[in-house]
C-alpha cells in the first residue's frame, strides 16, 4: 500500500532540561520516502527531540508541523499517522508475546487477528516464542517483541528511539529492511542510534 504524501518539519525548536538549554534554533524538514537520523552524545537532547516530534512533550520555542499545521492542532489526524516506539521497554512482563503486540493493536485501533499477529512475530524473530510471558526472554527478543509494532501497525510516520539497542547483527539488518519498505511505500522515519545504520540515504541531525 503506498501511502500520500506527508511532510514533517521543525521551526526553531528549542529544549530546556531544567535551567539547561539541551537545543535551540532547530530546523528541518523530511518528506514522503526519507528518513533522519538524530545523533548527539549522552545528554543531547535526542530523546527529548523525539519526544516533542511525537507531541508527548512541548518544546520550548518554535513548532512541529506536519502538512504545515502545528501538530497540537492536526490532533487525531498527527497521533493516527505516528508510530512512536521509545527507548524502553514498552511491553508488559507478565503478558505473553501475542498477548502484548494484539493489545498494542488494540490500544492503536488496528483491527490484528491471530494470524496477522503470527505472521508479524515469525517474521520478527519470535517463531516459537509467541506464547512465552516476556519476562522470561532476553533483551534483545523483548525488543523483536516491541518492534513487531512495525509489522501490523499502519503509520506514515515511525519515530524510533534507539530501535537496535539489545539487538544482534542480524535483528538490525531484519529493521533495517523494515524501514526500507515503509520507505518505499511513501513512509517517513526519524531515528536515534549511538551506532552507524546500516541503511542507504537519508540524512544526519545533530544536536
């Protein structure tokens, strides 16, 4: 499915952690089938970036935008477009791993019958693990379990923040060819990583 044309920008954003300014004066713009890659040291502020592009924090100056309206006026419109997938955990221990990425779902009103689910957790990396309760996997299948999100969920827009951490060679290559697709079909990425991404084009932010 391709999907329209869509536009995120920034206009001289600005964050202040306490009375520290993290950024300020911030600006840019990606569209339909590009990606940016947000880098910055320990304490940066690239959390907190993604955070006011998801419109789960308000910057202190300047505005997100997407299609060129201010985001906490596009409202249902901006959250219905976005998938946000933060740096922890996101996923409830004592549910098992079908259980959490079919409420996940739920909770985004995406309709995710057992098959679909199944599908998108084989596909992950999580073929024989789907009825084990998350808290006895590892890190890293605990964030093959979060990331199946990418799979079921339709959104123009993934905000990921540190989408490898926990993750082998191969769960990055498998992400990586994730965001490729979504890439193809017109979707938009904004990402964080401490690491190289082993992914062609896009371009670099950094705070």
């Amino acid at each position: 499915m391709t999907l329209q044309q869509n536009a995120l920008s920034a206009e001289r954003l600005a964050c202040t952690r306490g009375d520290r300014p993290l950024f300020s004066g911030l600006d840019f713009q990606i569209q339909s089938g590009q990606w940016l890659h947000v880098r910055g040291s320990n304490g940066a502020g690239k959390t907190s970036l993604l955070r006011q592009l998801a419109g789960l924090s308000r910057p202190a100056d300047g505005h997100v935008l997407w299609n060129g309206t201010d985001i906490a006026r596009a409202g249902d419109a901006y959250r219905r477009a976005l998938l946000y997938i933060g740096h922890p955990s996101g996923v409830k221990d004592d549910l098992t791993v079908l259980e959490n990425l079919r409420i996940s779902a739920s909770i985004d009103g995406t309709a995710l019958d057992e098959t679909a689910a199944m599908s998108a957790l084989v596909r992950i990396g999580l073929r024989g693990r789907e009825d084990l309760p998350v808290r006895v996997l590892s890190q890293g299948q605990r964030r093959r379990a979060l990331l199946a999100r990418l799979i079921v969920r339709p959104a123009a827009l993934w905000i990921l923040d540190e989408p490898f951490n926990a993750l082998d060679t191969r769960a990055v290559e498998m992400i990586c060819e994730l965001v490729r697709e979504h890439l193809a079909r017109g979707g938009m990425a904004v990402l964080t990583s401490h690491q190289a991404i082993p992914l062609e084009g896009g371009r670099a932010l950094d705070l």
